[in-house]
C-alpha cells in the first residue's frame, strides 16, 4: 500500500481498522501531525508512534497529543 497517511482513503484501503498501533516515521512535523489526526478520527483507541529527526519536534507532538 502507497499513498498520502494523512489521506482517510488511504487508511481505510491498508487496513487501519485491524490494526492497535501504527508508527509513523517522517521528518515533517505538519505532515506527522496531518497523519495523527486522521488516524485518531479514523481509529481514536490507536496508539501512534512517531519517529522524527528532531526531538523538539517529537517533545511538541507527545505534548500535542496521544503520540509516544
């Protein structure tokens, strides 16, 4: 499966239903946040986990939210 996470469509094609945590790895910050916050819409009881180039960055999104 190829495609945008931050895309709903592309979600519900890989499955995102059957799945308890989905892990992120990306180095931009907005499209990170674009991506939790449709899989929260799609799945709120999901745990994500982000992987990011920046610890500020990863510090702001753990604060923003349910990212570990």
């Amino acid at each position: 499966m190829a495609g945008d996470a931050a895309d709903p469509a592309v979600l519900i094609q890989a499955h995102i239903a059957g799945v308890s945590v989905l892990i992120i790895t990306a180095a931009d910050v907005f499209r990170i946040r674009q991506m939790v916050e449709t899989t929260q819409i799609l799945k709120p009881q999901i745990e994500v986990l982000i992987s990011t180039h920046d610890a500020g960055d990863a510090a702001r999104l753990q604060k923003a939210g349910r990212v570990f």
